[in-house]
C-alpha cells in the first residue's frame, strides 16, 4: 500500500491501535484513537524528545543527563520532568511532542519501501502524552517533503557529501537562524553532512533542509561527493550467511550481513528478529566482560593526540563525550547512536590504548 493509503485506512476507518513502520533497524510507532493521531514513539534516538529537544536548542546536554538519569529512577514522562525541573515550560514540551511525532510520519514519506502492520492493542493510554493532529494536514506535508527530499538529493547524493562556505560569501549581510549558524560552523571544520546530523541530533531531512536552503542561498557549494554504493547481491543468500554467522557466535559480522539483506528487502521480517537477538548478545558480553554500565571511562592520552589516530566522526563523537564524570550508562543515554554502537567505539578506543575505565 502506499504510505498516504494506510494512513487515510486508519484514520477514516476510526481504528484505535498501534500503527508500527518498520525498515531497517528503524521502527516508527503511531498511536491512534478513533482514528486520530494521539501520540508517536521511534528507536532513532533523533526521533526521541529528548534529542528532538537538544536540537531545537530547548534543553542542554547537561539538563537532559539530569532528566534521563531522574527518570531511571521515577519512570516518569521525560517531558513531564524537564518541566518539573524547570528546564523547560509545559508549552513548548507539548509543541516539542507534536512536532516530533510530525517528523515521525514526514519522514515515513521518504522511505522508498518499508513493512507496516497494525494491531489494536500494544499500549495503555496512561504511559502517553497525548496530543491531536490533523492528519490531511500531515498528508499534505508528507507529500510536499518528498518532492523537497528529491530535489535535495539531486544537490547532496548522500549524507556524505562534504560542502564549504562560497569564498564571495559575506555572512555579516545574512540573516541565519541558530541551526544554521551551528551548521555553517560544522562546514568550516569540513565535516560531512552525516557528521553535522550527529552533532546537532537532528534528523536526515532537518539538517538537509536546512544545508539545502544555505545552498540555494548561495552560502555553501557542495566540495566533496562519495562514490557510489557497490553492487549488492541476493537478501536469501545473505541471510542464509547470517544465520551460519549467528551459529558460530560472530555476532557483529550477522548483524551487517542482516542489515543488507533489510536494506534490500525491509519486509524480510526475520532479518531484522536475527538483529535484535545478536545486538542483545553483543550488549550483555559487553556489560559482563569488558564495559560495567557504571564504570567512567577517561582518556590515557592527552586529548590533542586524539588526531593521530583515525577514528570515524561517530567514534570522535563519542570521545568527545568522555569526560572522567559521565559513566557509560550516562554516555549512551545522552547520545544519538545506538547503544550497540557506542559500546563498540569505547571497547575500540580501549583497545587504541586510549580510554581505560575507572
């Protein structure tokens, strides 16, 4: 079905249920009441309030540790405390709850396929922050960001690409919004886009829209574009690899393997059930060997020799965060990639000689 059809199968048929998308290792969940959008919860931490929030520029870093490591404790709403603490107002965290479950469903709209189901249960109206959308409203945008996503991918073919200022560029005569500032910032440390996503816990399309606009601004000119992707090979066969990969416990070459076989077919639901099997294994062998949770890892080197050595953006990223307070569950809470991901960049960082743990 195409995505405008299954939400109008919803909404106009007054279904009250759980609307899950699913792709890749990305799962979208939209609540519904009698048709109607309620609420929205996603497994991209960008999708997540808290990060939606550091994007917007509401909350600091610090404030949402504060709020992340208050909720472990109360199992409250993340909202409902940045309120409490007085981190930020009741209105801006009903907007801020709107406004992401809105990127939710628009950024449905740029998937080119995906597997869907619906169930008319799977969550308690008491565990939500409800808020009302209007979903023609939602459908219009929907369409109208395909159309923009399209053309943005004509100028940036992937989040790769690398851009940099105009040199005619006089940025004292433009007028640039906080978001821009920061990425026009980012273009002068010559990161790529993708790097720029994970520094301001955005999403693809926030950030791209906004590197979009500079462009067509003439601000920024695209310097560096990436080389196509490989030739892929059959998602059965691929499959049928992971699982003798799963059989003899190499659990992270079976997590990249089933990861291409949903890139090339997302409704190959056991893929992604393999996935969550070998992550939970990675974790739990982390936590128990290598990586406690309440362990604070620090650096054995001096931060300024960090560029000797050549780590991704995501693995600097990470480094970054590492400051001799936070323990590992406070970096994985506060940051925008997995937790999968972040224990690997600090079990690597170990293994560099780099980071030891106290």
């Amino acid at each position: 079905m195409d995505l405008a059809e299954v939400l109008q199968w919803v909404t106009l048929g007054r279904k009250t249920g759980s609307l899950t998308f699913i792709r890749n290792k990305i799962k979208n969940h939209i609540f519904l009441k009698d048709g109607q959008i309620i609420s929205s919860r996603s497994n991209e931490p960008t999708k997540q309030i808290g990060h939606f929030l550091l994007f917007k520029g509401k909350i600091t870093e610090t404030q949402l540790k504060q709020g992340l490591e208050y909720q472990q404790h109360t199992r409250l709403a993340l909202g409902k405390i940045l309120v409490q603490k007085g981190f930020i107002t009741q209105d801006e965290v009903e907007l801020a709850l709107i406004g992401r479950t809105q990127e939710v469903i628009y950024d449905l709209f740029l998937w080119d396929d995906g597997y869907f189901h619906f169930t008319g249960t799977g969550f308690n109206l008491d565990d939500l922050i409800l808020i009302n959308l209007d979903i023609n409203a939602i459908l219009f945008e929907g369409v109208r960001r395909k159309d923009e996503w399209a053309r943005i991918r004509r100028v940036f073919p992937s989040n790769d690409a690398v851009l940099a200022l105009r040199p005619d560029v006089d940025l004292k005569t433009i007028q640039l919004t906080p978001v821009q500032k920061k990425l026009l910032f980012l273009v002068n440390q010559g990161k790529r886009i993708s790097e720029m996503i994970l520094e301001l816990h955005g999403s693809d399309f926030l950030v791209n829209f906004e590197l979009f606009h500079l462009y067509l601004s003439e601000v920024v000119e695209v310097k560096l574009v990436a080389p196509p992707p490989p030739p892929t090979v059959d998602p059965m066969q691929l499959f049928n690899k992971g699982l003798d990969q799963m059989q003899n416990r190499q659990w992270a070459a079976a997590i990249n393997v089933f990861q291409e076989v949903l890139r090339l077919d997302p409704r190959f639901t056991r893929a992604d059930e393999q996935i969550d099997q070998a992550e939970k294994a990675i974790c739990q062998d982390y936590y128990r060997t290598t990586l406690p949770a309440h362990k604070i890892p620090y650096f054995l080197v001096p931060e300024s020799n960090l560029t000797r050595y050549d780590l991704t953006h995501e693995e600097g990223f990470i480094a970054s965060r590492i400051n001799g307070a936070w323990d590992l569950k406070s970096i994985i809470m506060l940051s925008p990639l997995r937790e999968i991901e972040i224990l690997q960049i600090v079990d690597k960082l170990m293994t560099l000689g780099l980071v030891g743990l106290k």
